[in-house]
C-alpha cells in the first residue's frame, strides 16, 4: 500500500511529466549521438551538444517565464512574444549603428541602446496588457496584432535592413565573456528566473496571479486589483521578451527583423504546456516551464541532427502540442477515467456471474 | 443591392450597435474608396476596372474571411487559414507540376486539405474542449511546415488548364473609353464569380436556415442554447468543418490569383481574415456577424493594400501595420460597445 502511494507521489508531482519528457527527449539524443553529454574544452571554451542546448535554450527560457505569467493569470498566450522580440533588436542596433547598415564603431552607448530596446518591448507589452486587461480582449486575439504589425514595426524601424554591430563588445551578451568558459546567455537566463524567483519569493504577486487565473471575478471581490495584476504581467512578458530578443541579435550581431524569434513564439508557449501548466490558467509552475523549454530545445536540437530543416520543424511541434492539450483536457481525462472504471466494473462484474 | 438594404433593414429592427458598426465599416469604405478616387485619379483609381481589380486581388481572401466569420460567429477562432492557404498552393503546384495531376486533381487535393483541417480542428475544439486558438495556433505551424516539407522551393503553375481558368476574363457591361475612342470593357475572373456565389450561399445559411441559426444561438451563449435542445458540439464541429472547407476552397482560389506556391505565402492572411471579420461586425466573442460585413471588411483591406501600392513611396508592411491599427480600433469600439449593452442589461 505504502508503496503505491510513493509511487503515487512520484507521478503526481507537477514536475514528473516534464522531466519524463526530457529524460525520453535526452534518452533519444543519447542513441542518436552517443557523444551527447560529452564537454570538451576548445580555445578556452566549453563544446558539447548539451552545452548547445543550454545555451540555445536561454532565450526560450526567458521567454517562457514571461509566457507561464501570462498564461496564468489571463488563461491566454502571448503570441506577440516573437515580434517583440524582433523590435527590441531594432530598436537596439538601430541607436547602436545610428542609422548605418553596418558598423565597426558603436554610435552610441550601449547601455543606452539596450535600455531603449527593453523599454521599447515593455511597452509593446503594455500594449498588449491594455488591450487584454483593460479592453478584455482575448489574449490571442489582442497579441495577434503586434503579432503581425510588430516585425512590420521592426522593418520601418531599421528601414527595411539588417543592420549589423561589427564591435566585439555587442557580441559579448550572446558569446561569451572574454576568459570565461560558458557562453553569457546561460548567465543571463539564470539571472532572469532568480530574478523573477526572488520577485515571488518576496511579493505576493505569485499568489495574486494565481488567484486571478484561477477565477478573475472572486479575485477583484476580495480585493485584488485584477486588471492591474493582467497588465503587470504582460508588461513582464514583453520586458523578458526584449532581454531575450537582445540576446538573439547579439548572437548574430544584427537585426534580421523577419528572422528574430521566428516561430519562438510556438516554442514558449509548449514550454509552458510541457513544464505541466495549464494552458487555461490558474496555478503555475516555473520550474516546469523552465524544464520544459529546455526539453523543446533539446527536441529541436535532435531534429535538427536528424537533417530537419528549420522550415519544417514546426510540424513536429504542432503534432506535439496537439498531442499535450488533448492529453490535459477535461473531457480526454474524465473519458480515461470512465475507462477505467468501466474495465475494474467488469472485472467486479465477471467472477460475480461465476460464483 | 437588395440583399445588402434588406439586411440593414432587418439587423436595425434586433440590434441596433451590431447596424452601427456595419455602417461605419460601410461608410468607411466609401470614404477611402472615394478619398482614392479623388487623390490618385491620374492613376486610374476612379476606373470601373479598379474596382474589378479588387475583387479579383481578394476572391480567396472573402471565401476565407466567409468561413473565418461561420466559426467566429460561434465564439471561436481559425487562425490556421492562413498555413492552410499556403499548403493548398504548395499541394496544387507540386501535384500539378511535379507529380503531373490533373487541375480537377489538384481541387480536390485543396478540398480535400482544407476538410481535414476542419475535420482534426473541429473535433479537438469542439468534442474535446480544447480552446480553439491553441488548436488552430498548431494547426497553423502544422499546415506551414508541411508545406516546407513538400517543398522549399517556388513551384510557380504552368498547368495550361490552370492558366486557362485563371486567365478567362468575363466581361461586365460597364468600362472605360481609351484614349483612341475604342470601349474597354471591365473584366472579373472566374474567381470573383466563384466567390460572390459563397458570400450568397454563406448569407442564406445564415439567415434563413435552422443551422445558421443555431449558430448564432450558440455564440450567444452555448449554455442556453444547449438548454434549448441544440447540439452544441455537432454544430461547432460543422462550423469548423465549414471553415475549414472554405479555407481550402478560397485556398485554391488564392492559387489562381498567384499561380505559384512556396513556403512564405499568404503569411499573415490570418490576421486579414479575422480583421475583415472583425471590422465587418462579426463579435469576438461570438453571436453576432455578418457575411455582408464581412465582404466590406475584406474590400476595406483591399483598398488599403491598393492604396498604398498606388501611392509608390510607402513600404509594403504599412499595409499590415495599418491592417492592425484599423483591427485594434474596431476592437476597442466592440469591446465599448459590448461593455455598455452589459451595462444596460
């Protein structure tokens, strides 16, 4: 008895179903290159397939953090993620090069330029918390137009160019700082979940985001203040989508508005469904989402291996999405549930009718 | 002419804010169509022709917005219509041109394509309760990876058949005289004909039948309308079956427009759409809409698009950006003016 309830505790846990889905995800990678886990250090820095995954995994981390918030607490996705990301890179390397198409020589500072480019996805996240919140438009539906319009905004931004930051010091945020083995965006990912983990651990926003996922109306009649709670949310997202876009372009030292965080959007939101969250809102786990993201990248990376192109990539993700909704609705678990029930009926039933 | 005045009529006499805004979405029609007219006259804005033009620019796109606007109309959305266009072009160009089918092949192949997209779609939002944007949001990635799988190069359409059909041109009596005194009568292709008969037979059925009804009974609300002895679930299931049809269908009329298929086409035609939905006065959340509404929607876009292809100087992507705008202003004015009919009621 007491074994079936560990093992219950075990399968219950909201962490369970993610990990299995890594553990499958790394167990296939493991036959396919056997070399996976191997890390070598080349010219001072780490190699390795699981260093790629980590490190292509930040930007999905970051903004899979910001899409477990919006889920939670407005039982939509952000679809403009991104987008947004996309114009954070403009905005960036557009004060960067000053107008130019390509620089060695940065225009201006780059602090500055990165401030902007955060506020800039702020913003666009406020714009889409003001519709949801304020206006109470679906999410998806609200987020589709910066979804559309927002690499158009990206493109009058830089006027329809790639402009490219040739200065070693733009590189930094998406290489590797100099002396140090692991490349920065692992950094910076690990700064954005502790900084968000703090956030929760200190503020009650966790509980409020939570509560108002799970039923906005008794939120806002105990009190909270849930349209405020929507907004702050979406303005997070769109701020973690900007850090994440800014990673992105200093990878490739550029703003490629129709490129940037192409099809991201998709990974964030399966992030958030594989890490065991509920796509309709109410309680959360970040650790899940976080696991899940890495889970995706991992996938993505085996596809990759496997000599799927990137165009076509997002088919097996729609399978696997379709496939994790259909196994979280109500009607696909009750269905199951009633099967069982139904087989242990029969079985009560059968040695019945031989006694 | 009748039918539009007689529709006016009828949603006055029900619901008076749902009129208001098909006029505005008329009126604003009329108003850039004219402000064209006067601005870009040397160019040939104020030919009957131009007008024709835009129809024929937007046959597949008022099929597509015609199913989008069935299924919104329930309260749920499609935005896999877009993808779906896409794969249709790839499927017909690749089984035209590489496999050797024939045209009648390659329609059913959209048919075909389109009803199964409805099909998956609507037994996962409607008997499974899945929300209808994470299904059509995969749907979407789907049908567009699928058509990198088929093919990442432009396939463009020799098919002598397909052209011969893309290319008919039908005379209407009206036209212009050219500077040689000789009448040029304005033209449609096959295309306008095919998607005019949908917006009529979309509009009976959802006027005068039981199960265009039944739609908008459970837009309004599902609960009630269960209540009253519908079926909730077959009727979603057949509205996304519909649109999924029509997507295929306005798919392959897009196909006859473009003649080609590749990867990045009709992106963003989801968000056309369900812009043209939505400006025509089709509710977000459902219940309310209109297949008239619905047309001027997709003319407004088209005269934005040819407004801004005229002018010369603007970039492209100021269509979509003030598709959005114009998208975000008819949903604040809808979620104002459902506001205040909660707040009467």
């Amino acid at each position: 008895m007491s074994k079936k309830s560990t093992f219950k505790r075990i399968t219950g846990n909201h962490l369970f179903f993610p990990l299995v889905c890594l553990f499958v995800v790394l167990v296939v990678n493991v036959i396919k290159t056997p070399n996976f886990f191997a890390i070598s250090l080349n010219n001072g820095v780490l190699y390795g397939y699981v260093i790629d995954v980590i490190n292509r995994g930040s930007e999905l981390v970051i903004l899979a953090l910001g899409m477990t918030l919006v889920t939670a607490a407005s039982k939509g996705q952000d679809i403009s993620v991104g987008a947004v990301m996309a114009v954070a890179a403009a905005v960036c390397t557009q004060i960067l090069s000053g107008g130019e198409t390509s620089v060695t020589q940065l225009q201006n500072s780059m602090l500055f330029a990165m401030l902007a480019a955060l506020i800039a996805a702020a913003l666009c996240g406020a714009f889409n918390g003001f519709l949801v919140a304020k206006m109470r438009i679906q999410p998806m539906v609200a987020t589709l137009i910066l979804y559309t319009a927002g690499r158009g905004i990206a493109q009058l931004i830089t006027n329809g160019q790639n402009t490219y930051i040739r200065v070693e010091s733009y590189k930094v945020l998406g290489g590797y700082i100099s002396g140090c083995p692991i490349p920065t965006p692992i950094f910076v990912a690990i700064a954005a979940v502790i900084v968000i983990a703090l956030l929760f651990k200190f503020t009650t926003l966790k509980l409020y985001i939570e509560s108002v996922g799970i039923n906005s109306n008794a939120s806002r009649l105990v009190g909270l203040n849930s349209t405020r709670i929507i907004f702050i949310v979406y303005v997070i997202c769109g701020f973690l989508a900007g850090i994440a876009g800014l990673v992105n372009s200093s990878r490739i030292y550029s703003a490629d508005a129709n490129n940037i965080g192409l099809n991201l959007e998709m990974d964030a939101i399966l992030a958030v469904a594989l890490g065991g969250n509920l796509l309709s809102g109410g309680k959360f786990s970040l650790a899940g989402s976080i696991i899940g993201a890495y889970t995706i990248q991992a996938l993505s990376t085996t596809l990759y291996a496997m000599d799927v192109k990137a165009d076509q990539l997002p088919v097996y993700k729609a399978i696997v999405v379709i496939i994790i909704v259909t196994l979280q609705s109500e009607v696909f678990r009750s269905f199951i549930k009633k099967l069982r029930t139904k087989n242990t009926g029969q079985g009560d039933m059968a040695p019945g009718k031989e006694g | 002419m009748s039918e539009k005045l007689q529709s006016k009529a009828s949603t006055k006499k029900t619901l008076s804010s749902t009129t208001f805004l098909l006029f505005i979405t008329i009126g604003l029609f009329i108003v850039m169509y004219v402000a064209g007219m006067i601005l870009f006259a040397d160019k040939g804005f104020s030919k009957p022709q131009m007008f024709c033009n835009l129809l024929i620019d937007n046959a597949g796109l008022i099929v597509i917005s015609l199913g989008l606007t069935i299924v919104m109309i329930t309260g749920g959305i499609d935005i896999s219509v877009g993808s779906v266009t896409a794969l249709v072009c790839m499927v017909s160009a690749y089984s035209m041109e590489k496999s050797g089918a024939s045209v009648y092949m390659a329609l059913l192949f959209s048919l075909g394509i389109g009803l199964a997209f409805g099909i998956v779609q609507g037994f996962l939002v409607s008997y499974l309760k899945i929300q209808p944007f994470i299904v059509t949001l995969a749907g979407m990635f789907f049908g567009r990876g699928m058509t990198a799988v088929i093919s990442t190069e432009m396939i463009s359409i020799k098919n002598e058949t397909f052209l011969s059909w893309a290319q008919y041109k039908i005379s209407l009596p009206v036209g212009t005289v050219n500077k040689k005194g000789i009448f040029q009568a304005a033209y449609i292709y096959p295309t306008v004909v095919i998607a005019l008969l949908v917006l009529v037979i979309v509009f009976i059925m959802l006027r005068y039948t039981k199960f265009g009804r039944s739609l908008y009974a459970i837009g309004g609300n599902d609960q009630s309308a269960m209540m009253m002895g519908l079926n909730v679930k077959r009727t979603k299931f057949m509205a996304y079956i519909m649109s999924g049809f029509l997507a295929g269908l306005g798919g392959f009329l897009f196909c006859l427009n473009t003649g080609a298929g590749f990867v990045e086409q009709a992106k963003g035609l989801e968000m056309d759409a369900i812009s043209a939905s939505v400006i025509g006065g089709t509710m977000l959340s459902g219940g309310v809409g209109n297949p008239i509404g619905t047309l001027f929607g997709v003319m407004i876009k088209g005269t934005i698009n040819s407004l801004i292809t005229t002018q010369g100087t603007l970039s492209s992507w100021w269509v979509r950006i003030s598709v959005a705008a114009l998208l975000c202003f008819f949903i604040i004015l809808q979620s104002i003016i459902g506001s205040k009919g909660k707040k009467k009621s």
